[in-house]
C-alpha cells in the first residue's frame, strides 16, 4: 500500500535538516545538497514503505552519509579529508533532539555581516525559508538570474570569513544581525501569506514558519522592530480563515466575514504593539502594524478609520518608501478623498521601480475606475492584471469582477 507524502511535508523539514547538518558539519553549500538528495530518495521510498516515525531524523541520517560519502570521494581536496576525520559515521538513526531547533542560529549565520545585504537576504529565503529561486525573486522583485547567482556567491562568501553556526552574544553582534534577519522573515511572511504563484491563495506553512521563528527571536531581544514585526504578522494572520470562501477562492477584504477573524491572534498582536510603543522608538513595523490593527477593530471597510491609516501610511514612506506601501496608500486615499483623487495619485507612482508593469497596479487602477463609474475601463484592466498575474486563485479572483462587470 503507497503512503501519499505531502509537499508541504517536505518542504517543512528541509530547511531545519539542512539547520541540523550546518550545526554539525559546518559548510552550508554541501550540507544543502545532500538535504536535497535525501529528500529524493524520500519523495521514493516514503510512498512506498511510509513516512518514518521520525522523518527529520530520516532525512539527517540519509543526508549525512550523502554528505560524508561526497567528502570520501573528493579525496583530492586535503581540506575536506580533515573535516571528514574529525567528525564520526552517523548513527544507523541520526539522533535529533524534539525540541532542539536550529532554524535560528541558520537564520543568524546566513545574515553574517562578511556578507552583502542583498545576498543575506537571498540566502536566507533560500536556506532557512525553503523558497525556491523564482519565489524569491518574486518577493525581490528581481530577475531570477540574479538572484541564482547572489545565492551562489553568498556560500561561498560563508566559507570564506569562516561563519560560524552560533546565536550572537553581544549587542553589536545583533545590531549587524537583525536587519537582514527582519527583512527575511518579513518576505517570507508574505510569501505564505499571500503566495504569488500557484494554486494557493496562501501558504500558511510558510507563515506559520515566520512567525515561529519571530516569536523565538522576540523572546532573545527586546527590540522594537522585532515586536512590531511579530504584531504585524499575528494581526495579519488572523485575518486568513476569512480570505478565502468554502471553494477555497480568494475573498477580497471589504467582502470578508470578519466574525471568523482569529481574535486571539489580534488580541496578542494589539498587545505586543502596544508594548513595542510604550518602551521603543517608532520604527516601519510597527506603523505596519498600527495599519494592521485599524482594520482588526474595525467592524467593517466603511466603519475603518481610513484618516488614520493614511496617516500611518505617510509618515511610514517618510520612514522608509517602499513600491507596495505607495500603492496601498492610494487605495487609502481612494477611502478618503475619492477614486478620482486616488487615480491622479497612481499615476504619480505608477512606473517608478517595483510597480511599473505590476498586475497590482493594473488591478487597482480597475478597482478605482469602478469606483470612479467607468465599468468598461475597470472590466479591461481587471482582465489585463489577472493576464499579468501568477496566481491562480487570484487570476481566477480578477477574472470574476470582469465578468460581473461585463
């Protein structure tokens, strides 16, 4: 009898085997590829024998006779021959400790400050996130080629300042650290939250990851940016039971049943911004965050304290200007001034990097031009933007309000 092994199985455990084997071994590039082999043989032998009791500690022993028989045969490498000596063979079953995690001392060690931001965040998504290469270029808003190749160079840039696999002890340790550290849970926060490709409105697997791993850095530093990330994804969570309807399509905000809205999750990430607040400087995050936390406690889209938010967001692009943060303030003066304002807006930022040739200008644009009582020009870019999009649910989402149009 097969044994279905579920993606989402394999992708949970790949970056905390690949955490495992750099805590032991050391050399992130060779103990990525022996993961990735061990997750072959498992995508084989799993739907055949069955997911073994301990499937991370299946994919570590596996992983580590891949990576250790590799270093046998590169015999012509002295380097690696030592390495090989000094550690011995793994154990009929590798023994993995329950409640030993290493994704944050990984997430730490690839945010190493002998490395180029960019290619921090690179690969980290990659190591720590499990995000494939085009994903995070999607989230980058870059080439994928360009991404493949930052990644590349990142590893080899570990073994060159000889990272070590350790929690940081001192403040100017973490103040190197947490930059790239935030900006890598972040993006990894939207790409489960909202997934920008395939079948799936949302990945909570992947934000569930995020803010796993937030909550772990939350409780080793009282720092602002890290509460007011982790409030900002715990109030944005809490909205997912209601983004999508019982076929599983995508369900727009104004249209969502917020009485199925987690209010445990809003009432621990209100918390959490209220605290950040009273002890910390006002930092990006947290004015997410505050943004978040207007539409948690609104009843609905025109009770939303749409003033306020295009407050929050004006003094967050004074902070720190960012493509998307543009286009939602434009949506929030549409709330407040009306489409023909929030259109004359748009247009301001519209080809400016990051949004020029986006399907979420386009759809936006649409949502205006109904607003603003065009229905013909609305229907033509709702149908332009879920061509452009590479969401399925959202494509599907997009096509429907054309239709309703026409």
């Amino acid at each position: 009898m097969t044994t279905v092994v579920g993606p989402d199985l394999l992708r949970d455990l790949a970056p905390r085997a690949v955490a495992a084997l750099v805590r032991r071994y050391g050399h992130l590039e060779d103990c990525e590829d022996a993961v990735q082999e061990a997750l072959a043989a498992a995508t084989t032998q799993w739907p055949v024998d069955g997911v073994p009791d301990n499937p991370r500690g299946w994919l570590i022993t596996v992983a580590s006779r891949r990576l250790i028989e590799q270093w046998r045969r590169d015999s012509a490498r002295e380097r690696r021959e030592q390495r090989i000596g000094r550690f011995p063979a793994p154990a009929e079953t590798a023994e993995v400790t329950p409640d030993l995690d290493d994704s944050l001392p990984l997430l730490l060690m690839c945010c190493h400050p002998g490395l180029a931001r960019p290619a921090q965040v690179s690969l980290t998504l990659r190591a720590v996130g499990g995000l494939t290469t085009a994903e995070i270029a999607r989230g980058l808003l870059l080439p994928e080629a360009t991404v493949a190749q930052r990644i590349s160079r990142a590893k080899r840039r570990l073994e060159e300042v000889g990272a070590r696999f350790e929690t940081p002890t001192t403040s100017d340790e973490w103040a190197a650290r947490l930059p790239p550290a935030l900006e890598v849970l972040y993006l990894i926060f939207n790409e489960g939250s909202t997934a920008s490709a395939g079948d799936q409105v949302s990945r909570p697997d992947l934000s569930g990851e995020a803010i796993r791993l937030t909550r772990q850095l939350h409780g080793q530093v009282d720092h602002g940016e890290v509460a007011g990330l982790l409030a900002l994804m715990l109030l944005t969570d809490a909205r997912r039971p209601a983004r999508t309807d019982s076929a599983g399509e995508s369900v727009a905000l104004a249209e969502q049943d917020r009485r199925i809205w987690r209010t445990d999750a809003i009432a621990e990430g209100t918390k959490i911004l209220r605290g950040a607040l009273a002890r910390h400087r006002i930092d990006p995050l947290q004015l997410q965050a505050a943004i978040a936390a207007l539409h948690s406690e609104a009843a609905s889209t025109a009770a939303t304290d749409w003033p306020q938010i295009l407050a929050l967001y004006d003094h967050l692009l004074a902070l720190a200007p960012s493509p998307m943060a543009l286009l939602s303030r434009v949506v929030a003066v549409a709330q407040v001034r009306g489409p023909q304002s929030a259109l004359v807006e748009l247009d301001a930022v519209a080809d400016l990097p990051g949004l020029v040739g986006h399907y979420r200008v386009d759809a936006v644009r649409a949502h205006l031009a109904e607003q603003a009582g065009d229905p013909e020009a609305a229907r033509v870019l709702y149908l332009r933007a879920a061509q452009h999009s590479l969401s399925r649910p959202e494509q599907r989402h997009l096509l429907h309000r054309a239709q309703r149009l026409g």
